[in-house]
C-alpha cells in the first residue's frame, strides 16, 4: 500500500447527479458521510464497500478510521493500516502543544492527510485517526485537539468525497465540525441494543447539528418489519437493507474486502451506493432551482 500526494477533485465527475453543496475552488462539489452504529453492526463494512464503489465511479474518495477499533483496512482491502494519526507523536506534539501544559486548539493540519495517509485499492485515499490515551479521565489534550482539528479540515475543507467509519457516538465532531456533515448513517441490526444505539446516535447528532439522519439495517434475515416499523416511529428514513450473507462474514474471516468477495449483501451496498447518488442529486437540482 503505497503512499499518495493529493490531487484536484475531478469537476467533471462530481458536477454531475452528485453534486451538492459543498462547492469548491475548482468549481467541483461533494458529500461527506459519516457511518456509525453499534459494534458488530456491519458499520465498518458498509463504509469501507461505498468508499470502493464510489471511487470506481471515479470520485475522488477519502477513507477516514475514525474508530479505536481501526479495522477499515481490511473492508477496504488494503494490506495493511497505514501509520494511525496519533502514532506521530512528535508532530502532534509540535503543532499542538504549547508551553506550560497549555495546548493549541487550532492546530496545522491541512497536509495530514497527505503525508500520512496512503492509497487504498481503486484509488481510495485513506487516513487512521488511532486512539488517544486518556488515563480514564476524559479530558482534552493535545492528542485529542490534533483530531478534532484534523476532522475539522476534512469535513469543512476537504474537496473531496469523504466516508468516515465512526464510533458509536460523535462528540468529538463537536458543533461546528457536525454542520459539514451532510448524512449521517446509522447502522442497526435486528435486535433492540441496537435500536438503542441508533435513539443516542440520533439525539446527540441533532443536538449538535446533523440535518440528515439515516439508517441502514444490516444482517436482516428476510423482511425485518419490526426494525422498520421502529424506525418508522423514531421518524429515521430507511436508505437500504443488506441482508444477512455468509459472503460477508467469508470476507471477514480472510481478510478480505466485501467488495472482492461480492455476495448478495454486497449487491445490496450497490444500492445504497445509488440511493445516495439519487437523494443528493435530487437536493442538488433542488438547490440549482433555489439560486
């Protein structure tokens, strides 16, 4: 797994039947997405299959593992992780630490995903944010303000399609970060835990400024209708249903990406992948009408 440099999103690409509001220099547009669930729930394979299918179409996609677990790699089909964020402790440390203890909120960080991402199969530009050690104490640290800073970047400046593979919970997107993110999928799987994920995931989203909140139900064993009669009361729209497949957990086991190994569930990620084509095209045509 080679290492990149960066290069200008395709206005010619993205101008089409996805294009939507976030408009570049370049005159280009995207979409960020941020995909978090439950543990288990299929969350990470979900983002890592929509980052290869999107790339394949000939977006230019950014991969972030934003999860402690940091298992991306493998959903994508990459080899190997690239060096986690936090690992680089002397940058981190040179950008966002201060004297006296202090630290800086607003650290440099617009070639992060340059110098230490690399390059996934089908092109997919990919980026380990890597866990911080807080001692149990929860409090903010240099470490902490680089990643926030860093997804800050990626979601209010980077010009390119952007998947994130988060945990369950986004507090550390904080306010401000929260109002680039243009869906947030939720992943749930029959079975109440889950469901209970989702209700938190949901509440803390809008507090902070998620417009769209979506869900995709995963390792469905037929028609889940009372998953989607839940839904349906919580008010959370439906953007696919990837059904239960042995291919899948197949790909697990060999370490290799969903999209390799293909399946019916993986069938089913191909329409999602389109679903959201057509919902964001349809808000774009909205938006070009609106101006």
């Amino acid at each position: 797994m080679q290492c990149y440099t960066l290069y200008t999103a395709r206005s010619d690409i993205n101008s089409g039947r996805l294009a939507y509001l976030h408009k570049g220099p370049f005159g280009g547009f995207t979409i960020k997405i941020a995909i978090s669930g439950k543990g288990g729930v299929g969350k990470t394979t979900l983002a890592g299959t929509l980052a290869r299918l999107f790339a394949q179409d000939g977006y230019n996609v950014v991969a972030i593992d934003a999860d402690p677990d940091m298992n991306l790699a493998s959903a994508l089909g990459a080899e190997e992780n690239p060096k986690p964020i936090t690992a680089y402790k002397d940058m981190v440390a040179a950008r966002a630490g201060a004297e006296f203890g202090m630290f800086k909120l607003n650290p440099k960080v617009d070639d992060v995903v340059e110098t230490c991402g690399c390059v996934g199969p089908d092109g997919v530009k990919f980026v380990v944010m890597g866990t911080v050690d807080t001692g149990g104490s929860g409090c903010m640290c240099p470490e902490t303000a680089f990643l926030r800073a860093l997804l800050r970047h990626v979601i209010l400046r980077e010009k390119d399609l952007v998947i994130m593979d988060m945990e369950a919970g986004i507090e550390h997107l904080g306010r401000g970060t929260t109002r680039g993110v243009d869906v947030m999928i939720v992943v749930v799987e029959p079975g109440l835990r889950s469901v209970e994920t989702l209700e938190r995931i949901k509440k803390l989203s809008e507090d902070l400024g998620v417009e769209r909140i979506m869900a995709v139900i995963s390792k469905a064993p037929g028609d889940p209708k009372i998953i989607k009669d839940k839904l349906a009361e919580m008010n959370v729209p439906i953007l696919g249903t990837i059904p239960y497949d042995t291919n899948l957990i197949e790909a697990d086991l060999s370490g290799k990406s969903p999209l390799d190994v293909g399946g019916p569930g993986v069938e089913a990620m191909k329409d999602i992948k389109e679903r959201l084509v057509e919902l964001f095209g349809d808000v774009a045509e909205e938006e070009a009408r609106a101006v």
